[in-house]
C-alpha cells in the first residue's frame, strides 16, 4: 500500500516537469510526511492543458451516504480497480496524476517496523497513478482521490508486497486522457516501475506519526 510521502520540490519545477499550465495552489512549503486526510497535490487534464490543484486524499465515491468511507479508501488495487464500484467509474473518467518525490513504507523485523523513504532516481519528482471523485450532499462538496498500487519490484519486494503504480513521462499523458478508457491500454500503465531505477534508505521513526512534519522525516538514519 501506499500510507505516506514527501513533496519537497520546487513549484517551478513541477510546473516545467508535469507540463502544468494552471496551478490553483502554492506548494513552495516543503511537505515531508504527507497523510491521509490531507490535501494532497495533484494534476488532472483540464481540456487541452495539465492543470494543478488539491484533492483530499481518501475516496469518496460519488453514490456514497457515508463520507466516513474515504478512511478505508486511500489505495485501490490496480489489478481489480475496474470490478470495484468504489473505483470502476473514476477509472474510465476521472483519473489523476499524484505528485511526489518519495514515498515511505515500513520494512518489517523480528521485532520492529523499520520505516523507509523510497524515491526514483536521484530524488526527483515522480507522479503516482490516482482516481479521484467529485462527492456532495445536502450541505458540501468534497473532491477527493485515491492513490492506485501494484505488485512489489525487487527493490520494494524486500520492504513490502506492494507499492504504488509509478507513471513513466510516456504514461502520464495516457492517464491523464480522459477519451481513454480501454482497460487493455490502462493496465499497461500500472505496471511495477523498474527496480533499477529507484532507490530506498531508512529514516527516522518521526514519520510514524503524521503530527510530525519537518525535515528530519526524509534524513537518512547513520
């Protein structure tokens, strides 16, 4: 699953990396232990253009009575993302890029959970495959998503079973294409991003606890 990341990255960064025209929100404040519940950044295709903006992160499927169902909804399982009616419809319409530069998963021991920052590459800023809902009642509406994982690569399979679906640059674009919605060219994106071009080091136990967020979460442990 995928529980926790970081986006430390500049805005003008992301703006220039995502090919983002509109951006609604400012995230020059470093974020080093993002949660459940947050807003979360993201970028959907807005007509011709990549446009950026926030999303509460935990689904709320559009039929739902009971927002409360967004704490069991943080992940969806790509492979079965299309048989679910929390997920199905989001899938085929309503899909997001997730921005990040590292994610944390716990490594398991005999005794302890060793908690791992995860990143691609040299550190820089990657897109997890999203879906995201448009909910309301009587009295508000509340955009939110969800973040899609597959299957572990080697590098993950020695931390945990499974991992997000990382986008390629070539698949962002496919996701993000709201006319698709074949199953076959989808599934094609939430593959298991290449082992060999990631990285893993272990950090402090501070982000075990979403109240903490400060630098010291993404420090690697001596």
């Amino acid at each position: 699953m995928c529980g926790r990341f970081s986006l430390t990255t500049e805005l003008d960064v992301l703006l220039e990396r995502f090919q983002i025209e509109q951006t609604r929100i400012d995230i020059d404040t470093p974020r080093f232990n993002i949660a459940p519940t947050q807003q979360v950044p993201t970028v959907i295709r807005a007509g011709e253009s990549n446009r950026m903006g926030t999303l509460r992160w935990g689904l709320i499927p559009f039929w739902a009575k009971d927002p409360s169902i967004s704490n069991k909804l943080i992940n969806a399982r790509s492979e079965t993302a299309d048989q679910k009616a929390s997920f199905k419809h989001a899938l085929k319409k309503r899909r997001c890029l997730i921005l990040s530069d590292g994610f944390y998963e716990w490594r398991r021991t005999k005794d302890r959970k060793i908690p791992m920052r995860i990143q691609v590459r040299n550190g820089e800023p990657f897109a997890m495959a999203g879906l995201w809902e448009k909910w309301h009642d009587n009295t508000s509406t509340i955009y939110t998503c969800t973040i899609l994982t597959t299957e572990a690569n080697e590098l993950m399979a020695e931390i945990h079973n499974r991992m997000p679906v990382i986008l390629t640059k070539e698949t962002e674009s496919i996701w993000l294409d709201a006319s698709l919605s074949d199953l076959k060219e989808l599934n094609k994106c939430m593959k298991p991003f290449p082992s060999s071009e990631m990285n893993a080091y272990e950090v402090s136990t501070l982000v075990n606890s979403p109240k903490n967020e400060e630098p010291e979460c993404i420090l690697p442990v001596n």
